[in-house]
C-alpha cells in the first residue's frame, strides 16, 4: 500500500492453486502499517479440506492474532496462535473426531524472537514482511526472518527460516521479491509478483491471482 494513503483499503483477492489442487479468497483491510483480514481455502492433499481464518496485525504489520480452522469428512480442528508484540507466543488447539493427521500446535518455545505466522499454501501471509520492511521499493537488498510455519490441514507448528530480497519495485509491472527457505536441508526459492499494496499476484507453485472480470458498458 501507498506510504501516503490515508484511509484503510479494503480488497477482496482470490487466488488459484495448481498442485495440491485447490483456492483461497480474503477480505483484506490494509491500513498505513497494519492490516487485517479473513479468508477461506480449500484443498486436497491429503484429502478434501476446508480452511477458515482470521488475522489480525498491530503497527508494524507484526501479527498479534491467527485463528485457523480446518475442517475435512468428519473431523475439525481449530488453532488460535497468539503473539504479544515482543516476539513471545502462545497458542491454543482443539480437535473434534479422529482423522488420520498429526496433532495440531506445538511446543511455541522455539519461535522466541520470531513475528510472522506463515499459514502454508497462503500467498496472503507473504504481505507483512514485505510491506514491513518495503521489500517493494527501489533498493537491491535481502532480509532474513524467523517465520511460525502452520502446517496445512493439520495445523502444526514448525520453526522456519526464511529470506526475502527485493528484485523490482512496482510500476507498469508487478513488483517482485525473491522468496528462499533457508533452514537446514531446504532448497525452495520463488519469485514471487506483488501488487502495489502488497498483496501476492503470482507466486509460482504455489497460487496466482483470479483477476475481477472486467464489466463492459
């Protein structure tokens, strides 16, 4: 989003996914430095799923609150994951039925330090880092993060390294970031388009932005 603008956007985005099959709608508020939002996915590895949820950010676009439920053939599970702003979290798990995935949470320990959730398969939570840090804008340069990787649809809790360097700023043409996993034994890299409000267009293997239709006259 613009530096300059001075009242809150609202976007509604949708995004496709090729493999595991699947697609993703939010409703975005962006404000000058924090934004909230709800969406919906869908999936199917490693079975049919549903996945509903909240995010909330304080200034900074550093997430305060995520709430997950996922919900497949007979079975839901909830997570809320919470993060008071000084880098320490807490989280809470709830399980309805038996389904044949690991149980959600985790030891919330480990992500000390750390400020961004990072729902798997959702392009929607590449934004804060990069608006956080104007990975948009003109400059050539990389940042290292620390992300609270939520597995999908068992919603785990995983501690992942992270890089994001700037490759263009936005103009006629998306912007683009490169985006690196860079734990131990990892070897993904992407780059990926972002729109002018920070808001993933393309993210290769991952999701691609289903663009409004447009309305003739």
């Amino acid at each position: 989003m613009a530096a300059d603008t001075p009242e809150p956007v609202r976007r509604l985005v949708a995004w496709t996914k090729p493999d595991p099959i699947g697609a993703e709608v939010a409703v975005v508020t962006l404000e000058r430095d924090r934004l909230s939002a709800v969406g919906t996915a869908i999936g199917s590895d490693p079975e049919p799923y549903r996945l509903d949820y909240e995010l909330t950010t304080g200034a900074g676009f550093v997430t305060r609150l995520v709430r997950v439920s996922a919900t497949g053939e007979g079975w839901t599970r909830n997570l809320e994951l919470r993060h008071d702003g000084r880098g320490n979290w807490s989280a809470e798990t709830a399980v309805t039925a038996d389904a044949p995935l690991a149980e959600p949470g985790g030891d919330v320990s480990q992500f000390t330090g750390a400020i961004d959730p990072d729902l798997g398969l959702s392009p929607l939570f590449n934004t804060m880092p990069v608006l956080r840090h104007r990975l948009l804008e003109d400059g050539s340069r990389a940042d290292d993060f620390l992300m609270v990787w939520i597995s999908v649809p068992n919603l785990q809790l995983h501690l992942s390294p992270q890089r994001y360097t700037h490759v263009r700023e936005a103009g006629e043409m998306p912007a683009v970031v490169l985006f690196e996993s860079v734990g131990e034994g990892e070897d993904f890299r992407q780059e990926i388009q972002f729109d002018a409000d920070g808001l993933v267009v393309d993210y290769p293997q991952i999701a691609t932005r289903i663009r409004p239709a447009e309305v003739n006259a």
